[in-house]
C-alpha cells in the first residue's frame, strides 16, 4: 500500500494493530474494573447509610440528623463517581482531564454542603427564631441563609480554580470593581436597607404605634399607624 510516498505494508498495519491492541486492551479492562468497583461502592454505602437512617434517624423527632443523612449520600454518590472518573482519566494517562475531574469534585461537592448548612439554618429558623418575640432573627436568618449559600459555592469555585493552579486574583479584583459598580448603582437601595436594619435592632416604634413623620409628601398627613417594618421599607398608613 502507498499512502502519500509512504510505504505501508500489511505486517505494518498488523504491527501497528497488535501494539494499539497490548496498549488498550490491558486499560479496557482497568476500566471495567473501576467501573465495577465504583458500583459495590457505590451500592454499599447507599445500604449503609439507609441502615443508620433507619436505626437512628426515624427515631428521633428533630429533622437535623435527616438532613446530615440526606447530604452523606449526595456527598457520598459525587465522590464515588468522581472517583471512578479520576482512576479512568489516570489509566489512560490524561493528567489534564484527572485535575478538570478534581476541580469538577469540588464545585459539585459545595452543593450538598451549601443545602446541608441551608437546611440546618431553616430548622434554626423554625424552632429558634418563631419562639421569639423580636422580628430581627425573623428577618436576618433568611438573609444569611442565602449568604451562607452563596459563600459556601462561591468558596468551592475559588478552590476548584486554586487546584488547577489557576490565579484567582484577577477574578477577585473583576469582582471588587463590579461590587464597587453595582454599590453606586444601588445606593439609594443600600441605605435604605442599612435604615432597615437599624430600625429592627434598635426598634425606635413597633408595629401598630402611631408616629409622626418629620417630611412627608404635599397634601398627605403628619401621623401615620406602623402597619409593617421591614429591610427596605416600612409600611405607614
């Protein structure tokens, strides 16, 4: 056979077949191994964890343990398969794709944990904060439930990026300017949720007192009954 000037013989084509065969051979069946592997893994954890829940989970009356079982298994099925993933990506000799796998690992391990603190900080929510009579735990739970979100995502992207040997100080400066842009942008909006927050810490009148408002609007009323008070508005009429 002549390919572009190139002589090729079947013995080579045979040649070349048997080193492509001893090359992928050996490695289809590492990964079958691994795939195999990652399945009793897999398939035992999930028995082990719906043993504990049944033993101990189903007798208690808090739904915090419920919540720890719930993200150990989401926890426990992203690690297998990122495990699996990352012995294949090895077997085959792709550094690259292993560090994607790890850094993939991360981000998607910040979701379960990002629920996990989410749904403590509701239970907190439901069984701390309706049993007082101050709105301000009312009102700042929901706010740091979705901070705590957010930050626990956000951190699991910046140490995704840090395994990849990825520098993250330009996005940390694109992020300060944008939050720089997005304060001027805002202003008004922030200091109106700034007045609320002081108004429900140091809760100068309550809802239900009638107060007198310094300015108001040409042609409305001095006096005014509080109806609600909240982070961005307080509600008279």
């Amino acid at each position: 056979m002549d390919g572009f000037g190139i002589q090729i013989t079947r013995a080579d084509i045979d040649r070349w077949l048997l080193h492509a065969a001893d090359y992928a051979l050996p490695r289809v069946l590492q990964t079958v191994g691994q795939l195999i592997l990652g399945v009793i893994v897999f398939v035992v954890l999930r028995w082990i964890l719906n043993r504990i829940d049944k033993s101990f989970s189903s007798k208690t009356d808090t739904q915090i343990d419920d919540h720890f079982i719930e993200a150990i298994h989401r926890i426990g099925s992203i690690s297998v398969t990122a495990w699996v993933f990352w012995r294949t990506a090895h077997i085959w000799g792709l550094a690259g794709l292993a560090s994607l796998v790890i850094a993939a690992w991360i981000v998607a391990l910040s979701l379960p944990l990002a629920n996990l603190i989410s749904k403590l900080l509701t239970v907190l929510q439901v069984e701390v904060a309706s049993k007082t009579e101050t709105t301000l735990d009312d009102t700042a739970l929901p706010l740091l439930i979705k901070a705590a979100r957010i930050l626990t995502v956000a951190g699991g992207v910046v140490i995704a990026l840090s395994s990849m040997n990825v520098d993250i100080m330009p996005f940390v400066a694109g992020a300060s300017v944008l939050g720089v842009a997005i304060g001027f942008a805002a202003k008004d909006t922030l200091s109106n949720l700034i007045a609320g927050v002081l108004l429900i810490v140091d809760r100068p009148f309550h809802v239900g007192d009638r107060i007198e408002l310094w300015t108001t609007p040409r042609g409305t009323g001095t006096w005014g009954d509080v109806i609600e008070i909240g982070l961005r508005a307080t509600k008279i009429r």
